[in-house]
C-alpha cells in the first residue's frame, strides 16, 4: 500500500480534488436547495424534476461528444475548462434570473461540468496512470466526492441559515477559482512525462486495441453490464432529489438529514476501502455481481421502516454501495475494453449514467404528485435492481 500511495501521489490528489469539487454538480449537493429553488419559481416536484431531467439529459447528450476529448487533450487544459464551466454554473444559481429557461441552463451546466465531466475525468485518469493498481486509484479519488457527501451538507445547512442560499452557490463559484484550479496546475504540472510514459507502457496488442465510440454502442457485452452501471444512478439521484418529500413522509428533519449525510459518508468510504483492494485481487466477474446487493438493502429498509434509526442504516446502506460501485465497475469497463480508449468508453458510460440520474427526479417526482409515494418507488427501484444483476449473472461468461 505503501508503494501504490507513493507512485504518484500529485495525481491522486488531483483525482480526490476534481471529483470533490464536482460536488457543486451532484444531485444531493443541488436538492438542499430543492425548496428554496420551487418556492423562487413556483414550481411542483414534478415540475421541477421535469426541468431537472431535461438539463441532465441535454448535458448526458453532449457528454458523448465531449468527453471522449480526454484522449486526445493535455489533461490539463481539458480540466482547466470544465472546472472554469462549473464556477460559471455556480455563479449563474448565484444570479437565478427568474426564467425556467434560464434555469434549464444552469442546472444543464452544473450537471454537465460537475457530475459529468469533471467526475469522469478524474474517474478515466485513476483507471489509465495506475494499472494494476487502479481500483485503489479509483477509491482515491472516489473518496474526495464521498467527503463531499460527508461534510458539505453539515456546512451548507448552516450558511443557508446565515448567509442565505443563493451566496452559497457563490461561495462554491470562488472556492473552484481560488483553491482548486492552482491546486489542478500543481497536481498536473509533469503530466507530459506521464503521460508520454504511460504511452510507451502500453504494448499488448489486444488491450491496446482503438475502440470507436460506434464499436462500443453494438459491442453485446456493453448492454450486459450497462444495467448495472446506471441502475445506482438513476436510483440514488431519484431518492435524493426528493429526499424533502422522503423525510416529510417518515417524520424526520432536514437536520436529521443533513447529520444522516455523515454515516453515507462514513460508510461510502468504507465501502471504498474494501472495494478497491477486493476487485484488484478478486475476479471481476464473480465480484461485480454483488455491485448493488447494499442499495436493494438500503431500498428495503426505506419502505419498511420509519424510525430515526432506519433513517441512519438506510443512508449508511446507500453510501456503502456507492463505495464498492465505483471501483468495482471502473475496473470492470477498463479490463472490458482496454486503456488506450477508456476515455471514450467511459464517455458513454458517463452520459448513460447522467441520463439515467436524468430520468429518475421527474419519474419520481410525478409518482408524487399522483399522489403514490415511497412503496411505489420502492418497488420500482427494487425490480430494476432485480433485473439488472439477473441479467449479468445470466450472461457473466462474456466477459
């Protein structure tokens, strides 16, 4: 362990800082501000979730395209950029013009630069520099987004409280442009020779092999495991973007919630922890099966359960599968179709991802204003689980 922290440990601070800072684009960071942001432009769950869906599908939908450039740009510049794109979105819910289309482009650029790109980028990083190594490299920088998790909901409940909401996503806006972006130029100022020995690295022939963007999308092993990939996303995303209705049905509070953020930290780190080391020593195909074993528990403990207790194993449950996920499917796509192309795989990984978290606030949100709650969701959410671990396990010797 000693040696995996001291190969290069610039880069892993760079892949623990950009995806911390890609925070600022995630569903749980947005939905704290979930009244507030219904309450300024009038709108129902559902109607916001619709408004949501519609920013993350546009921004799932150029994802493809634009990801994909991390093969072929400096690293740093193409991190410069989407980083600079998130502080503008910031800024732009700082101002909350009173426009629905104006709002459509910021939650479009909050969710394409911060979920999206910012996330794959230090995602396909970890799975290229550090070889064998990488579902430990994956957990590093996965554990920068899981602090985030941890500790931004404490801080912003709180400055909501004294500074107003609207001067948080300002704050956030400034915290990119003075502390990470110099920090982004230290973490990356010998990514030449990194990258130049990377490439000399590369010499079998099949794992080397150029996959195109069109390869992938017909290639039979992409849609096995796919499921998989976008069944937490579109879950977890549905669940925190209503977690106000959630908590009003089961009796709990926003403080409540806000300290419950502090066990899905604590347990996604865990899950960390172990998820990276376990998939570099175990099979990929016998461990990936267990991907989404917590978030059907998690699920679960949702609807049968409303005690203040429930709240704290559901959360804990949640952050734990988000852990294990991450390192256990950026290893799986990595050894499914190689290095030298895995920023374009991950691009559509991404975007499938992001149009998976797209689907999941409206579809919700509209179960809620029927006037269903949390069993039907629940039970959507655990057939999908169902199905999607049953279909790799019926075809798993394709990998």
């Amino acid at each position: 362990m000693k040696n995996f922290f001291s190969f290069d440990p610039k880069l892993l601070l760079y892949g623990f800082l950009i995806t911390f800072f890609a925070s600022y684009g995630q569903t749980f960071f947005i939905s704290i501000f979930n009244a507030e942001i219904r309450n300024l432009y009038k709108l129902t769950d559902g109607e916001f979730g619709l408004v949501y869906a519609l920013g993350t599908l546009s921004s799932s939908i150029i994802l493809v395209g634009f990801a994909k450039l991390i093969d072929h740009t400096d690293l740093r510049f193409y991190s410069f950029i989407i980083s600079v794109g998130l502080a503008i979105a910031c800024v732009g819910m700082y101002i909350n013009y009173q426009s629905i289309i104006f709002l459509f482009f910021i939650i479009f650029g909050l969710r394409f630069f911060g979920q999206g790109a910012m996330c794959h980028a230090g995602e396909t990083t970890m799975s290229r520099y550090f070889g064998s190594n990488r579902g430990k490299a994956i957990s590093v920088a996965t554990f920068g987004g899981q602090i985030g998790v941890t500790l931004l909901p404490l801080i912003v409940v709180k400055l909501i409280g004294i500074v107003g909401w609207q001067h948080v996503w300002l704050g956030a806006s400034f915290t990119i442009l003075i502390f990470f972006i110099p920090l982004l130029f230290v973490a990356l100022q010998n990514q030449n020779i990194r990258h130049h020995n990377f490439s000399q690295s590369k010499n079998d022939i099949e794992t080397n092999r150029t996959w195109k963007t069109r390869e992938v999308v017909f290639d039979k092993k992409f849609y096995i495991y796919l499921p998989l990939h976008i069944s937490a996303p579109f879950i977890s995303t549905g669940l925190m973007f209503h977690q106000v209705f959630i908590i009003s049905q089961k009796g709990w509070t926003l403080d409540m919630l806000a300290s419950g953020f502090v066990f899905l930290g604590i347990f996604s780190l865990i899950g960390l922890i172990f998820g990276g080391p376990i998939i570099d020593k175990y099979n990929t195909k016998k461990i990936i099966l267990f991907t989404l074993l917590p978030l059907f528990l998690a699920i679960i403990t949702l609807i049968f359960f409303d005690s203040y207790i429930s709240m704290f194993i559901y959360l804990s449950l949640l952050g734990f599968n988000m852990g294990i996920s991450t390192p256990f499917l950026g290893s799986l796509w990595a050894e499914l179709y190689g290095l030298k192309s895995l920023g374009t795989v991950k691009a559509l990984l991404h975007a499938s991802g992001v149009f998976a978290s797209a689907l999941s606030p409206v579809i919700f949100g509209y179960i809620i204003d029927f006037g269903f709650g949390i069993l039907t969701i629940g039970i959507i959410s655990l057939l999908i689980v169902s199905l999607s671990t049953l279909l790799a396990i019926i075809y798993k010797e394709v990998i």
